[in-house]
C-alpha cells in the first residue's frame, strides 16, 4: 500500500456533518472523471480505542457515524444518476473497532422493537488488521473484505441523520460497495451533494450486532455523471451482477424494493418483459442482507449479468 | 362559529416549510400560556378543488403536507417538553376533501410495500360540511370529529420531510390530537420549532386509504413549558385517559413503543413497579391505530386515569 | 346468577382435544337454534391456583389452551357458514388468573421474535372476582366483561394447536366475541366440528402481556347454519356494527385481512362499490387488536352499521 | 443417471397425505444407516403438463404440494434428533415447471397482505431439463442445482399442511437442504414420521414468485438418530458450514431465530460464550432467504466451520 498517490486528497473537516443534506456548505468540489481520495474517520468518530472505552459514554445520537462531505459534483443536476466507482479502501490505522452496544443489534430489544427486558451488556473489541487479516479475538482471523459503510447523496429537502439509509443511499452497509464496484444515486440537488463515510474492515450478512469491523479509512474514488436519467434507488454494478440496494422495515419491505426495482431495470435497459423478468428472478435472485439494525434494513438485489447476455429476452 | 377571536393570528407563509427543522427561521414566537389561533392549509396545499382535480398532477413529493411553522415558543429548550393543549379547531371552509391515491394506502402496494400488480384507480372526492357533519355522498353523513393530523417539534439536526411521524410528533394521523386534549412533546432545539397542519374533518382508524377528511383549518392552541422534564415520544393528556404514541414499522414495533414508554411513564410518575404496570397494561390497554400509510405507522397506547387514581399501587 | 337452566350442557372431557381437527370424535352433537351450555376450563387447564403456581413448570405447550369439544352441528357442511350466538358467559369459579410467562407477549423477546436478553421473571396473580369487578391488586377494580379467547372450527385436513388464530378463527383472543355478538365461521368439514375454550374475565386490547384474566366459565351459546353461503374469514355482528377478525403476523397483514374481507362483505351484501367501500372505510372503520402475543395476531375491523343503512350507497 | 440402484425404494403412495402428521399411518420403515431412494411428485402433484394448465384450475389448498410419508424411523423417539444425508437428486422426467399464480408470490398482493389490486396474471411454464441445465425460454439456461423444497418431521399432536415451515422443518424451501448435506431435525412422535417432496431443480433466493423449478425425483437419503439431543430448529450440516433454518413472519423475526439457535448451538458444542458468538456473528455470518413467500418464510444463518476449529473460543 506504498504506491505513490497523485490524486487529491479530501479530508474529514473539524466541523463534519451528521446529515445528508443539501443545507450544509460543499467541502470540496469534483469533476466527472477524477480520481479522489477521501479520508473517513469510524462511525464512533475514533472515540473508541480500547476495550475500556464505551460508545454509550463517548458517542451521542445523532452525533454519530460522522460522514465526508456534503462534496459537490460539477454538472450532476436533478434528474441526473451519481455514478461512483470505488477503487480501493486502505486503512488509515492497524486496528479494527467493535462493539456490542445495548438497546442496538437485530438480536436484542432496541428503540424501535421496545421490549422491557434488561439490555445486553456493552463490549468493546479492538481488532488489530495485519497482513490482509482482521484479529478477532486471539486465534480467529478474518479475511480483510473492506466496503463503505455508507455512501449516498442529500435528498431534496431534508436533512437526514447518518444512520438511516434509504432511497438516496446513506447507511446502507451492504457488503456490495466495495472495491471494484460502481454504486449510482439519483441526483437531487444540484451537485449531488455525495457524503461518504463508516469504512468496514469486514462485516457479517445483515450486520446483526449494530457494529461492523469498524475502520478509519482513505476510500479512492471517480465520480460519473449520467445525464438525464432519473432512477429511484441506489443500484450497484460489478463485473458479475447488476444490483438495487433497497431500504425499509421490516425486511420484507426492503427485499420488496429491491426486486421491484430490479425488474423495473430489466425491463428499461435489457428488454425484458416485466412479468418474464419476476418470472427469471424467481430462479436465478441472489439476495444479500446488508443491514438489519438501522433505522431502515437494507436488502440487496442481485441479478447474474450472464442472463442478460443477449438483451434478456427469454 | 362567530365568536369573537381576540387571540393572535399565525398564518401560513407563502414560503411555507415542507419540513420539521431546525434550519428554517421561525415565523412567528409565542409566550407560554398565550392563546394563539393558528391557520393551516390542507395535506394538498389546498389544490384540490373538485373531483376532477388529481393529486399526482397537483402535488408532488416531498412538497406535500404543508405545515404552518416554525413557531418559536419562549423558554424551551433542549431537555424540556412543550406542551400544547388543542382548544378547538374551526374549518376553514364548507368542504373536506378526500382522494384515492395510486401506490399509496394500506390495503394496495406502496412504494415501500412494492408489487407488481397495477395501481388503483385515482378517485377525488368533496365532502360538503354542513350542521356538524362531512357528508360522504348523498346519504351518508359522518359527524364533524376535527383533529390535528400533523403537530410536532423540529429534530436535533434533521430536516424531516412533513409525512414521517417519529418521537418528534409529526404526521401521527391519530385521533386523539384533538379539542380538549393536552399533547406534549420533547424539545429538542431552543424555542422547540412547533409545526402543524393537515386538520381532518374525521377520519377513520388507521386511516387505510393514506387520507382523511382533509381540512383548512384555524386551530386555537395554547402552549406551557415543562422545565428539566424530558420525554423520548408524543404523550397525549385527556380527562380520562393518559396515551402515548408510538410511530415505527411495521404496526407491532409502533404498538412496542407505545407501551413501553406509558409503562415507563407510569413508574416515573404514577409509583408503579415497571412488571406491575405490565402486568396492568394486559388487562386494560386501549390500543388505537392513528395511521398505517405514512413513512412510519402510528399507535397510540391508553391507559385509563381511574386505574391510576390512588398512585396507582395495585 | 341462580337462574334455572334447562339447557342441555356438554362438558369438557377427561381426554379434552389441544387441536381444532377433524381428527377428533365429536363430543356432543347439536341441533341449529338449540341452545346450549358449554363448560370450559381455563388457558392453563385450570392448574395455577395460587401465585405460587408457575406455567413454566405445570403447563407445556402443545397441552395449553384446552378447548371443549369438538361439537358436531347438525346440517353444517362444507361451503356453509356456522354462526354462534354468545348468550352468557357465567364465571365458574371466583377468581380469575393471570401471568407473566418468560418469553412469552409483546413486549419481550419470545420463541418468535428471537432475542438474546435474559427473560422476565415470571409471575402468577390471582384476582378475585366479587360483584362485577374483577380485583387486580387491593385497590384496583376492572369491570367484569366477559369474551371467549378461542372459538374456532376445525379446519378441513389439518389439526391445528390451540394457541393458533387463522381462518378457522381460535385463540383470537378479541373482545367482541362475547355475549350479545353473533360469531360466524367457515365450514369445512362436516358437521363444522365447534371448539370454545379460554374465557376471559376481562382483557386489554392487544393482551401484550399474553395472559388475560383467565376464567374456567360456563357459556351459553345456540348455533345456526346459513347453508351455501362460503365465508373466507370469522366474521362478528353486533347491534351496531359487522366486523371481521382477520389473523396473520405482523399486524399488518392482520389490519390487511380484515379490512379486505369487510370491504367484500359490504360489496357482496350491501351494494357497495368495492373502492367506494374502501374510501367510506378511510373514513370511518374502527380497528381493534385482539392479540399481538398468539402465533398469529388478530385484528378487528368495524363497521358501524348506521352507514350501511340505505344499502351503503353512498 | 444410469448407475444400478440396490436402495430399497419408497413411492409415492395413491393415498398421499397433505399434512405432517402423526395421524396418518407410516407408508414404509426405515432403519438407521439405510440407504433409501424415495420418489416423490412435484408441488402440483404432477398436474402441470402444458404453459395451458392453470395451477388454479388443477391444485385446491390444501390438497397441494403433495409429501412423501409418513416414513417412521427406528430407534427415534421424542427428545431425539434425526439427521437426514441427501445423497442424491435425480430427476424423473425431462422437464421442471415453473407458474405465477395469482395472489402468490413475495411482489404482489397475497391472501396474507391482502390487497385491493387486481392479481397479476396466471403463467406456466415447461423447462426442459439437458445436460445439466435448465432451459428457461430459448435462450436462457440456468444450471441443474437441485434441493427438496419440503423435508419435515410430524409435530407431536398437530397435522399442518404441507405449505408451512416451522420449527419441525416443512416447506423451507431453502437451497441448503440438497446433496451432500446432512439435515437434522427435532423427533417429535415415535419414529419421526418424516416426509419429504417438492424437489426443486434451482431456485432463486426467496423464491420470489412463489414457485421454483419444480420437480418429480428420486431422492436418494441415509437416516441417522442422535439419541438423547434435543434440538428446537432445523439444522443443517456441509463441509464448510454449521447452519440453522428459522421460519416465521416477518423475514426478521426468521433471521433472529436462526442466528439465535446459531449462537445456542455454538455455546453447547463449541465452547462459545453466548455474546462472544454473537459478537463473532455479526462479523462472518452468512445469511441465506430460502422462500418469502410460504406462510412462514424461511432464512438460514450459516456459520463458517473455519472459525470453529479450535473449539471455537476467540
């Protein structure tokens, strides 16, 4: 990870914001087509470094998951898609950061599933990453697997806290933006206004803890812009599989978006029948959770590009 | 109805917000215990006007559900709760109006509870309001039960489009924030930045078909401060009943929060032991069910004062 | 309540059914417009008799819930509806009983919703019932108002445990099926196969601690078989409305099922346009939880009968 | 597929039962370590011949997805666990078939989330089967990776219908249950009475439309009693995994009974402390939607065995 980096450099400011917004001022501005550096600190704004230390005392809601941005994306306007390759995560310490934080996690009462039983007690784990591997404990070893955490643009007129993901991206923590992937976003602001942020070292399926491998991180970057065409849900690109990210409760909700949208897709871009389209997904979807803990799940979509070989049509 | 008003006026702005935020600057400041009379316009922005008119031609997400505010109230501050008492809510003019809206409703898919079957057909409907009573059609006539469908404060940090319901108040569509009633909410910004819109005519538990009997209205409202008493949701005092709404999907998570706070409540307040207030709660709860449309769905638990009358000890 | 009976009475037997089946040889067999008096113990098998008593340790599940029958209606074949007017429910015995049982009701993990907190304890209480009022604790005093937590039928090839609410109806656990309603039900197979059980003295909407004030009762019922008329949900009339319970997780779905098949009623039986039904319902249905706690929950809607009146046309 | 059988071989019987049971009488005897091929039809009962054939015209609930059984089990008994190898899969016939049937299926209103929108339209399809792939329309081939939809126990004292996944295994349809692995499942009744059907030839995850590629085939399965260890959930058991099937509603509440039942069954076997697994979970599970569309849905939790070679401590 010594390679000589020329690209510019975009940095955590002092007075980070917690929403994705179009209220706050752009940090910096990019154009279509360059390469970007962007310096992310943890979602527990690096408070939390030993095992001593405690989110519930150090972390505040919403004074959490601190994101990079608002960063203004010349010509994307509304209407526009926000195409975003990551090209690579590299982490700006040797330690992961987790923790098991009460009321917080799919397996346990929290805010939302209010139930009366006592809370689960807090952990904190620092997980040291050496040689492509991340330390959980003393003799488990996890393969460093890193993606974003959350990536996503402002909506229109909100502003909305850094936890809760949905059609404009945000906290999805869905394994699938990562390195090598394109993610794309409506635009709904002028200059998109992209916030990035909450790097994962690596992460179970649905996130069940709350708490990922949590990472500061310095995430590379290009930014494209497609003009003209308005989608409604992140949707992400690898070599393999087109994918919908969608975002709601219960996951049901969530699983719903993401093949509704992913056969609106089909039907838009490869010619498929829409009912044909149900009828092949219904063989061939592979779904991932990314998220069941945050204020909306987030299910991934996923459909094999090697059945879309020849314009899908059946 | 033509009683002399000597209150203040609030009206809405042509610029009016679309938001509970922190960030718009308030129109207008009220005292505690000053009596103001607040005018509001319909969830459509008043745009519908005969059957012919189409909600998705007139109106357009997010700018839906207009709400007259931000109010400024003298002496909240973050930790304390506003507490706003409904004195009675006058129509505007001699019509409700109601509609049939495609993709949304609680018994069609929803963009969040996304199908692939076709949408309903749109249907606009006036309701005259004559001699205490919306007359739907030509035979039916339901009485005149106004209420409050929007009421809330502004989040810590968040701009929330004016649909969403949450422990912030906000669009509950619950029966109960009506004449008579004392609703309290958590402060959360100095000068708590109170909202409200959307009065109903009436409307029906849950309201299923996503809208009421809709209503531009003049709402006479009064508001006192609890100094250093802070609140997680909406609680709602009447002569009999002490209530809070809960507001989360799916419907058992909003009914989860609910009760559990009029438990916690109970304790703080009333004396109780938290598994004795269960305990209580199973045998005489009153659950009703404002909305199961909006972005989240709301519960509104109620206990009844007579159980409540000698500390509640059991 | 010294009244002379004549009715004849069918008791519950040594080898009392847990399942609502076609399995089981019928214990009694009655006539359509006989009325008769049906003996039922309590949820718990009338074992917990002191607040010593612990359900963990005498009742195990499938043997919960036991019910008194099955009873065979003479004429009812598949495609009827049997309807069951509740006349009187009279208490058994002077006390009710309730519980907190671990993991077990709203607002706790469960064997459902899944949760790695340590349970609530458990409790036993036993209420005494004097003059109307049923005694929680020294001080508090609820009506006595009683309901039949399960009525059902038996289903067409499956044997179904007690604790379970469908279309067969069972452990609903509503108010409404109580003295003065009529309680309709599909039939499936000959003779219908009745089963009533699980009196309640009395309940809170939602029962979300899963044990209402649980009564081994004697409850008059007669039985009447509208031949040919195939309903797909239980459905409940009373003086003032028509209601349907509908049951399925989560509540939603449950909120679902009984508006959809109200609003069919009113449009197969009252004239009603089904999306005209719809928008009335938006308006002016009332909704009730039976329980959040069963295997299915169950829900209520209400139709007052007074917009039905010129055969609905609006 | 032309290699000389010498298991014994179960058929299907004339009188095949729709339920599991323990009312129904064993149709075969198998010993432990007994290699058996058993037949079975596919979910229509074989009914689907044509794209003409309508599943709604030839299947009637509950008379569908027909089983193989009751297969009674020697040496199982209550309190047992029975572990079921899938040597083998092989088709019957040339040809799965795949349908939409109306008011079914995870992307339209059901009879469970009922909805006023028309249904979406019938379909049926013949996918010939060659060389190992499926042909879906002309053009597209999905490769031969066949499962048993259902493979089940009879609960102690209920029949369900063949429909409905639960705790005693059933309609999962999840793609784990196929050659090479082992399923274990709780022994309820004397001689588990086991059933299996509904092979698959693939299958997407969640099986979205409600119908996978269905299959008549010869499973070919060996039979293993684990005496004295009672299980509450399916397991399921591959070279790279230890995994557990939960069924319910909504998907969330499936999720959290199998990662619950994980981290259960890594504390008993591997040395796990509870929340040290849960930790660990978060981090590396594999999660897995088998159906979101039975009346439960079904998700797997699947933990590497990788992280469990040196009895698991951390």
């Amino acid at each position: 990870m010594a390679r000589k980096e020329t690209s510019r450099h975009i940095r955590q400011t002092g007075d980070y914001c917690f929403t994705y917004s179009p209220f706050h001022r752009p940090i910096a501005e990019v154009r279509p087509g360059e390469k970007v550096v962007v310096h992310t600190i943890d979602a527990f704004g690096n408070k939390l470094k030993s095992p001593r230390d405690r989110a519930t005392e150090l972390c505040h809601f919403p004074f959490v998951n601190p994101q990079t941005g608002p960063i203004f994306v010349r010509d994307a306007a509304p209407g526009d898609t926000l195409a975003v390759t990551v090209h690579r995560i590299d982490p700006d310490r040797d330690y992961a950061v987790t923790a098991l934080i009460p009321q917080f996690g799919a397996l346990t009462g929290t805010r939302a599933t209010a139930t009366l039983n006592d809370a689960l007690p807090e952990q904190t784990r620092i997980l040291p990453i050496r040689k492509g591997q991340v330390h959980f404990g003393r003799r488990i070893r996890i393969p460093y697997r890193p993606f974003m955490g959350t990536m996503g643009v402002a909506p229109q007129i909100e502003a909305i806290n850094c936890l809760t993901p949905s059609y404009y991206g945000g906290n999805m923590d869905c394994v699938e933006t990562c390195p090598g992937h394109e993610v794309q976003f409506p635009v709904l602001v002028e200059g998109a206004h992209f916030f990035t942020g909450d790097a994962h070292a690596t992460q179970g399926d649905g996130e069940i803890t709350g708490v990922a491998c949590e990472l500061a991180a310095r995430v590379t970057l290009s930014f494209r812009v497609i003009k003209g065409q308005a989608i409604r849900w992140p949707r992400i690109l690898s070599r393999d599989f087109i994918m919908v990210a969608g975002s709601a409760r219960p996951l049901d909700d969530a699983l719903r978006i993401a093949c509704v949208e992913l056969i609106d897709w089909m039907a838009e871009d490869y010619g498929f029948d829409r009912l044909e389209a149900y009828h092949l997904l219904g063989q061939v979807v592979q779904i991932r959770v990314g998220n069941m803990v945050d204020p909306n799940y987030t299910v991934v979509a996923k459909m094999p590009r090697k059945y879309l070989n020849r314009r899908g049509r059946a």
